[in-house]
C-alpha cells in the first residue's frame, strides 16, 4: 500500500499524523502541496492536510485516529 500525506510545508498538524502513523505501524511519505500544483487542481484541493492511498485521495483532512485505524487496520 502507497501512502502519501499531502501538506503544506506550515501545516502543525503534520507531527500529530506522523505519531498516528508510526503508533499504528504504518509506512508513509510526505509531499508537500506546494510541489505538487498538479494534484492540487486534478483533487481541487483547498485544505491540508490530504491523505492518497494507492494514488486515491481517500482523505481531505485530518483524520481520527479510529478513522485511521478502521480505514487501515480493517
């Protein structure tokens, strides 16, 4: 599985999703909006942070850690 966070460089939420990551043991990199204007206008992304799977976006903002456990941990 392909995970990409999606933020902006200033974004403070980006600690908290790393420790959320690492705790449930999942891999991940992170690409910083601000290189990537082409996913900004094909996903019409507006917010940070976003998270892709397998080159879907399949979140638009920080999402719970039960919501990350149900989506990943299923």
């Amino acid at each position: 599985m392909d995970i990409t966070l999606l933020v902006t460089k200033t974004d403070f939420c980006v600690p908290n999703l790393e420790c959320e990551f690492h705790n449930l043991g999942i891999n991940y990199r992170i690409e910083y909006i601000e290189n990537h204007p082409e996913l900004v206008d094909a996903n019409q992304i507006r917010h940070s942070p976003n998270i892709f799977v397998d080159g879907k976006l399949t979140f638009r903002s920080q999402p719970t850690q039960q919501e990350l456990k149900d989506y990943f941990l299923r």
